[in-house]
C-alpha cells in the first residue's frame, strides 16, 4: 500500500494571507476583493479541517496588502478572521478581524421601504446586534438582516 505524499501549497513571499474564514466564505470574500484578476496570484482553501472551527477557508493573495475598507467588508462575513501580512516570507502582521458596533455606507438595507433606498440624501448604518453570527439591525427602519442576506449583497 503506498503511503500519501502531503501537498502543501506555495509560500507567498509578499502579500496577504486570509485565515480562519468561515467555511464555504472564501469566494464571497474574493468578490469583496474584486478577485481573481490577471494580476493577481490567488490560493483558495476551502472547509480545510481546523481544531478552532472544525472547518475553515483560507485565501493566499500575492503582492496586496487589504485596505481598512476591505477588512471592514470580511468582518461581515467571516467575523474569525485572521489578516496576516507576509513580507520576505515573513509573517510581519497578525490581526484578527474586528466588527464595528456600527456599519455604514457598506451595505444597502433590504427593505425597499426604507429612506436609504429613496432619493433622500442619508447615510446608510446598521448597527450590529449580533456578532456569532453577525446580525444587523438598519439604522433608519430597524430592519433586521441576518448573514446570508449580508453575504448575498457582495
């Protein structure tokens, strides 16, 4: 009987590497991060088994470092993450996500009725009532949207 060979993937020498994403989450955050592109070098790992979680996604990026904006935008849908940023093949920084107690101007309510979805020069917020599993409630009509409609929105 042959023995398995284990496989790792590629060490990333600069750039981002998107751990302990909620499984089955990794693609939605590639949306959020408008990729793949021709540019860019992507791993994706999906329900890779985790003793933390039981399964989790990872996401390699090469040669980007997140925004504050896009990291904002993962807390929403994978609020475990860890961010670690890679120079020389180094892990140089280490952050978990971190949810706001307060959403604004990332996602539109869904109830066609609300102000925010008028012509009204207002600000959309949320406020987060819920953070495992993420919960919002709208700001302007209390709407509650819970984590699929929020991940159905990138």
């Amino acid at each position: 009987m042959k023995t398995p060979k284990e496989l790792k993937v590629k060490p990333i020498k600069n750039g981002t590497v998107i751990d302990h994403i909620t499984s089955n989450r990794a693609l939605s955050v590639l949306k959020i991060l408008e990729l793949p592109n021709e540019k860019t070098t992507v791993t994706v790992a999906m329900n890779v088994l985790s003793s933390e979680m039981g399964s989790k996604d990872i996401v390699k990026i090469e040669g980007r470092e997140l925004a504050p904006k896009e990291v904002d935008k993962i807390a929403l849908i994978a609020p475990s993450a860890t961010i670690n940023i890679i120079r020389d093949y180094e892990i140089v920084e280490k952050s978990k996500v971190h949810l706001l107690d307060k959403v604004k101007d990332i996602l539109k309510c869904p109830n066609p009725n609300c102000i925010t979805n008028t012509d009204e020069p207002v600000q959309i917020k949320f406020f987060v009532t819920g953070k495992k599993p993420v919960v919002l409630r709208c700001y302007y009509c209390e709407r509650i949207m819970e984590e699929d409609e929020i991940e159905a929105q990138f």
